[in-house]
C-alpha cells in the first residue's frame, strides 16, 4: 500500500468506525441503530457522513420539541 492510498483510506476508516461506534452509543431503539450501521457498512462514505448529518440531530430535535 502506498502513501497515497494509505492518506486515502485512513481516514475513511477512521470515519466509519467513529460513525458506527457513535450510532451504537446512543440512546435509539435498536431498528433504528440496525438500519443506520447498514446503511453506514453498504454506503461507507455516504452512510457515515448521512448519519453525523442527519441522523445525530433526529434524537436531540424530536426531544426538543416534546
């Protein structure tokens, strides 16, 4: 692997893992977290980035308005 790929990858891993390990610490009922760490492992970019955008502020919106 060379440098070029290694500053490809590194931080595409480094964001799936931070994006899996965060759906799974956080207080959502277990459909949703099963749904977003798949979509997160079939969209790898997008599914991370989707959760840190939209899926993070669900929780914290619909409790802020109840």
């Amino acid at each position: 692997m060379t440098l070029t790929h290694l500053l490809i990858v590194l931080p595409m891993l480094v964001l799936e893992v931070a994006a899996i390990v965060d759906v799974l610490r956080r207080d959502v009922d277990s459909g949703t977290k099963i749904g977003w760490v798949i979509a997160d492992l079939c969209l790898p970019v997008v599914g991370a980035l989707a959760w840190f955008l939209f899926g993070r502020r669900s929780k914290a919106v619909r409790r802020a308005s109840a």
